[in-house]
C-alpha cells in the first residue's frame, strides 16, 4: 500500500511539472523606470543593487529600445541595469514569490563578462561565471530544467561594470525574453487519487 501511494504521489508530481506552463515576460509594456513591484502580479519583484538606491529604496532597472542589429528572442524593449541615470551598470536580481525551477533571461550586445547566481533560502544553489567572448551579441543565462527538483527563489545577475553608457568595456547591457516556471503549492489532485487508493485497498 506505501509503494502504492508513493507511486502515485511522484508520477503525478512529474505529470503536474511537465504540464506548468512558462511565464513569460518580454517588458514591453514596462514603464521607462521599472518599479520593484510592476510584474508583482506575476510573483516576480525587480531591483537593481549598487549605485543610486532610487526612488523605491532597491534601485531601478530602466527600459530601453533594443539596439538595432540584435538577433531573436531580442525584440521591442529591455531591461539595462542602472545603478544611476548617468548610465553606470549594475547588479540586478530577480526575487519569486513563489519558488521557481526553471530560469532563463537573454542577455544582449555586450560581449563581456557576467555572473549569474541563483538562490534559495538564502543559500547559494548555483553560479555561472560566463567569461568575455570577443563578438558576442547573445547569450542565454539559464538555471533549471522544467520540473527539477532544484528549487530557486531569487537570481542575481552581475555584469561587467563600467564607466558609464559608452564603455565598451561593460556589459551585458540589453536583457530580454524572460522566461520561469513556478512552483505550485501541492494541489487536491495528489489527495484524490490517494483517496482513491485507499478506497480500492479497504474493499479488497
């Protein structure tokens, strides 16, 4: 009966997190200073971290055009991570309210290094240090696989700092097509069909 229910548990486990669709966001509809909470609605708060704290008290991203040239999924408006409104890039998180197992942002016309980390809890779960590569103009940051059993509650990504908008020597500094898969609290449909299990159990 145990081997039975835990059978159970985990093959609709596996079916509910192949099925959870990807949220996507692609920040054309942001306003030039993206708020903390704007995408709040979908369980993601923003901020940039050093630098001018802004208005909101955790920094600000802002939203640029997309620099002609770039190739798909880049397109319409992005994040760029200012730590001021001089232009100065910055490290910037994304924080979920609900945990996630999958991540993926583009990162775009800047071919220089950048960190990405992923946390839970608190706790560091993952690193990427992607090094300089002389030409690139797209790159995926990436944690997860849909239905993993990693969990992540925040990302922070941490370009190349510069001296100001013009530097060649910083970047990323274009992000877009922001993609993640959240993790439902357990749902009825689990219980149901242990309910089930039980009943076919008593009556043999």
């Amino acid at each position: 009966m145990r081997t039975l229910l835990c059978v159970l548990v985990s093959g609709v486990a596996a079916i509910s997190a192949a099925a959870r669709p990807l949220i996507h966001i692609d920040f054309d509809s942001a306003p030039f200073l993206l708020p903390q909470d704007f995408y709040s609605s979908q369980g993601l708060t923003t901020a940039a971290l050093t630098g001018n704290p802004g208005p909101g008290g955790g920094g600000l991203l802002s939203i640029i055009s997309m620099p002609a040239g770039l190739p798909a999924p880049a397109g319409g408006l992005g994040i760029r991570p200012y730590a001021n409104l001089a232009g100065f890039l910055s490290a910037f998180e994304f924080t979920f309210a609900t945990p996630v197992d999958y991540f993926s942002i583009f990162a775009f016309d800047g071919a220089q290094a950048v960190t990405i980390q992923a946390f839970r809890l608190g706790g560091q779960v993952d690193i990427q240090n992607i090094p300089a590569q002389p030409g690139r103009v797209s790159l995926e940051l990436t944690f997860g696989s849909i239905g993993s059993s990693t969990r992540i509650d925040r990302v922070l990504i941490s370009p190349s700092l510069g001296i100001g908008p013009g530097d060649p020597n910083a970047g990323p500094t274009y992000y877009d097509a922001l993609a993640f898969n959240t993790i439902p609290a357990p749902a009825a449909a689990p219980l149901s069909l242990l309910f089930i299990a039980f009943r076919r159990r008593r009556s043999l």
